[in-house]
C-alpha cells in the first residue's frame, strides 16, 4: 500500500473472482464496469524520449506487496513475483511481451542450458546484453522506427483518433456517431502516461479484434486464448516471475527446429516496425510464416497505428493515475496491414481441428474452467473434436522427465471473449497442474484417457440435467438460453473434479481406476439431483408449477442419469438387464 495518498487515485482490477479452496482452481471473469482501489500517485513519468530497453515502465508486484516499476533487464529479480499492471489485459499481455524478448533474445541452446537458467536466473547485466543487439526495435518515440508504430505513418497523415480507442472495450467509431455507447462510454480514457500508451499498443497488436475495412485481426484471431505455464511455490513461498516467464520460452533448439529462419534474418523480419509494409507483404497480399523469421510471431503488427507525440500535455494519467508531462492524446490509422494468414501456430495457444487446418481457440461466453483442463494441458481427441494444446505445453510436457521433475506448475489461461470487434468480456483463470511435471509420457496418456472419460460423463450428465429442467418447466420443447443449468453445474462439481485429478495423479501405478469413476459417477448423479430439487424446479412456487410434468422430469433424469450410457461414458462396466432397456436421449443444448 502507499505511504502516503494525496488524492484519491484509481486503478483497474478484477469485478468477481471465484476461487475453489480444495482444488486451488481460481477463474477470473472481467466485466467493464471496474472496481478500484488505492495506489500511489507519487510516482510519475516525465521522460518524453523514451526506449523500452532502459525505461522503468513494468509495473510489478514484489514478495513483501510493494508496487515497482522495473526495467527489462530486472525482471530476473527473484525478489519479483508477478506483474501489476492497472488492468488485467495489460497483464497478459505483458507476460507475452516477456516470454517474446526471452525467446527473441536468449543464447540457450539446449535442455541442460535451459535448465540452469531456470535455476539460476541471469543476472540484470546479462539480460541487458541479451537485449542490446535489438535496441533500434524498442525506440518508443522519435523520427524513425518506433516500437508497433508504422514505420511509414506520421502523425499528421489523417485524422487524429482518441488515445482511449486503443483499448480493446472502447466504443467503436459507429457507437459514438449512432449515441449507443450505453454501458462502456466515451471519454473513460483521454490521456495516456507513456507507459500505459505502450502497454495499449501491445495489447491492442496481441489481440486486434476485426475494426471495419482492411484494419487487421490479430495473428490468432481477435482475442485469442493464451495458456502459460505458471511455477507454483504455494501462496507462502510464492515463486519468482521469472521461473513462471522462463518455463514458457524454449531452448533454440527446440523453436527453431525445422525453420531457423534463413533467409530472414533482417531484424524487420522480426520486428515488422522496422521497416515498410511492403518489405514483408505485398500490396494485397497475405503475411504467412516462411515469408518472415520464426519469432515474428511474438511480434505480430496486424494494425498501422503512429501516436502523436507532437501533442502531448501535462497532468495525470487516466488508467494507472501516476503524473506525467508527456501525456498522449491521439493516435492516427490506416487500413490494409500486414494481412496474417496460412499455417500459424503461436506457441502459447492451443489449437482445434477444422476443415482448413489447425484454428487458434478463443474464450466463448460461458467462460473458461475445469471443462477445459484436458485439452489445454494434455490435448484431447474425440470422434468430435480434436484440440492441440499450445506448444510450449507440448514442449514442457513431452520432455525429459529429468529436466521438468520437482517443479510445481499451474496452468494460467486468459483471453477476451469477442463478438466480431465487440469486447464482451475477458476471461483468465488458473488450473492446477499437481505433480504432472513427473509424469512420464505414458502416465500422461493413461490420463487423458481417464480425464476425457470424466468430462465426457459430465458433459453428459449436464444435457441430461438441462433436459429436466426444460421438461419441467415448459410443455414443449423451449428456445430460451439455458446456460445457467450449465455455468451452475461446472462450477459445483469443479471441487470434486480437482480432488479427484489430485489424487489420480498422485497415486501410485496400478491404482484401481474404477473405483475413481464410480466416485465420479456419484458426484454427478448427487449434484445433477440436488440441482433440480433444490436450486431449478424444486425450489419455485408451487402454484406455477405442474407437478404431473415435473414429476415426469425428474423420473427421466433419475433415470438418465443411473443409465447405461453415463456409465459407458465414463467407461464403466453397464450392468445387464433382463428384457428391452428404455433409450434414453440426452437434451441438445439450447
């Protein structure tokens, strides 16, 4: 906390947060409307020539809860223990700028390299030197090539928008002009401090949603889902930020197998800033991955954006509330840049299976949770669907047991959910990974097969439970949204799921596996049951109610539910029965 307060100033934090004490599970869903709280408006930001190399722009938090503004080169501090932006975007994508320069940077050639860096982390001196030979791509301002800037734009090339609308959740151009910016409004965000103007930039490049004509998505979409890597040290020894960063950057080997980048190894090959559109892509044409080096894709430059720093003015900053007298106004943009398309897979994001090839996944409005886990960390295939975790994950995970035994990971996940350019919510949460680090390659697939057993009983369980309460409730089959049955279900049996996935992991080889299912199989039938008794139907007034009908629901999901195919799903021995068994067809969801 500060030590002293002259005025109240304001940051951004998260809405709700729901935490699952027994499962160490924590999902995070952030709305628009902010809470705030307190923090220190001593420091400022003056320095109107700035380089990102030497500036102390990265806010982060220390092991004792002070708030620092840090350099690139300390983030091997191990005395810091995460970022502290004054919004969680800006978190996210600060992470993904660090495990960029890392990548972009390191001299780690292989996996013992990797690992001594893990253990002993380089020192500020080494860092700065990894960093100084690409100095010219992280000039903030000035005449020439400026970090995510258009290299050919000027300040005076158009008309000047808002610095405000570099925000992923700002009202569009056609909201202000139809009066319909009802819940987000205009004018939240006029005046950036140079630090929180290039925390917006990047964050806008990392996940540029559609905005109008030839202005560019994002290398993975609007919004895309990343998944990190977290060290987990447990809430009383948390570890450094660092060994969460370096977990998720591989050794040179490892990235450039296959393509080493040759042929590209012009720095505007990686820094697409550095130099013309034109030197990469041509006039209506299309950014694939062999026309640039591997690591242009922690530095993608989807939008022509140039900030006007000819118009800067004095006070304080409308996002992290520090004083500044280089406090920047607008912006202006172009159409028609660099236009990604073609066989890109981004190391930190999972993938799915389509007809034209792997696809990145994004957050959906019913959120990120438990559901999730086994394709985000070990990848899941079905008759369905297929989904590739990210390949850092990969990576990590399918390794030698050697170099990844004995570290506590966790599994941090974060995007925005995206209706076309409009920010509907962002979405971040922390899964638990236990000791899956010492897990070989085949105990890791033993456990997928389990896992996707659970999630496909559960997955059954809810459309039978979504089914009843339909039934129930209406006389005919109703075209209402439902996902509250859903959303509540998840998050009941999320507790259970986790003790069950601690336990699987830990035990010891030749553990009876069906005694595990049959465990889960009670949770869902008792959580489904109760749900429908006590939470949905069972709870509303009587005389609104048919009994005759809600009687028949709750027989039909009793029954669904102590059937035959939740247990083949969960493979389960089905018991046989004498005579023609009843079919019973679980509800699509609504």
């Amino acid at each position: 906390m500060p030590k002293a307060l002259r005025a109240p100033q304001w940051r951004w934090t998260s809405r709700q947060a729901r935490s699952s004490p027994a499962s160490g599970a924590t999902t995070t869903n952030k709305g628009f409307c902010a809470q705030r709280r307190p923090i220190d408006p001593s420091n400022s930001t003056r320095n109107r020539h700035m380089h990102l190399l030497e500036e102390p722009w990265i806010p982060v938090l220390r092991r004792d809860g002070a708030r620092a503004w840090v350099t690139l080169a300390q983030m091997s501090d191990p005395d810091i223990v995460a970022f502290d932006a004054p919004r969680a975007d800006f978190n996210g994508a600060l992470a993904q700028f660090m495990v960029g320069l890392l990548q972009t940077t390191t001299p780690a050639a292989s996996q013992v390299q990797w690992r001594r860096l893990l253990l002993t982390p380089p020192d500020a001196a080494t860092l700065a030197d990894w960093f100084a030979p690409h100095a010219a791509a992280f000039t903030f301002d000035g005449p020439g090539a400026r970090f995510m800037q258009d290299f050919d734009l000027r300040a005076s090339d158009g008309d000047p928008v808002g610095i405000g609308a570099l925000l992923i959740e700002a009202p569009g151009e056609n909201a202000v002009k139809n009066n319909s910016d009802l819940f987000i409004k205009r004018g939240h965000v006029t005046r950036l401090c140079p630090h929180c103007a290039a925390l917006a930039l990047f964050t806008l490049q990392v996940n540029a949603p559609a905005g109008g004509a030839g202005h560019r998505t994002g290398l993975r979409g609007g919004g895309p889902l990343t998944t990190l890597l977290v060290a987990d040290g447990g809430p009383e020894a948390p570890r450094s930020l660092w060994q969460t960063l370096w977990l998720n950057v591989r050794h040179q080997q490892d990235f450039l197998a296959g393509d080493a980048g040759e042929g590209h190894e012009a720095p505007h090959y990686t820094f697409p800033w550095l130099a013309s559109i034109a030197a990469i892509q041509q006039e209506g044409g299309q950014t694939t991955p062999v026309q640039v080096h591997p690591a242009h894709v922690y530095w993608a430059m989807p939008r022509r954006i140039r900030l006007d720093m000819d118009a800067c003015s004095a006070g304080t900053c409308d996002l992290c509330g520090r004083s500044s007298d280089a406090l920047i106004e607008r912006y202006v943009t172009r159409n028609y840049g660099l236009n990604y398309k073609g066989a890109w897979l981004h190391p930190l994001s999972p993938y799915y299976e389509a007809k034209d090839g792997l696809l990145p996944l994004h957050p959906q409005p019913d959120g990120l949770g438990y559901r999730h886990w086994l394709s985000w960390v070990l990848g899941m295939q079905s008759d369905k669907r297929k989904v590739v975790r990210a390949s850092v994950i990969e990576q990590f995970l399918s390794g030698d047991v050697e170099h990844r035994s004995g570290i506590g990971l966790r599994l941090w996940a974060f995007g925005y959910d995206m209706d076309n350019m409009k920010a509907r919510c962002w979405y971040e949460s922390t899964l638990p990974l236990y000791q899956l680090a010492d897990c070989s390659p085949a105990a890791q697939q033993s456990l997928r097969e389990e896992v996707g057993a659970w999630l496909q009983g559960a997955e059954l369980a809810v459309s039978y439970l979504r089914g009843a309460v339909k039934d129930a409730w209406f006389s005919q089959d109703a075209r209402g949204d439902f996902s509250f049955v859903d959303a509540t279900f998840w998050g009941r049996t999320e507790a259970a799921f986790y003790e069950l996935l601690r336990a699987r992991i830990q035990a010891p080889a030749g553990t009876d596996r069906v005694a595990t299912a049959e465990r889960w199989l009670r949770h869902l039938i008792d959580t489904a049951l109760h749900l429908f008794d006590h939470d949905w139907v069972g709870s509303g007034p009587v005389e609104r109610m048919n009994p005759a009908r809600v009687a028949a629901a709750h027989r039909l999901l009793r029954a669904s539910l102590n059937g035959p195919k939740l247990r083949a799903a969960l493979a389960l021995e089905v018991p046989a029965k004498a005579g023609k068994k009843a079919s019973v067809k679980p509800s699509k969801k609504a």
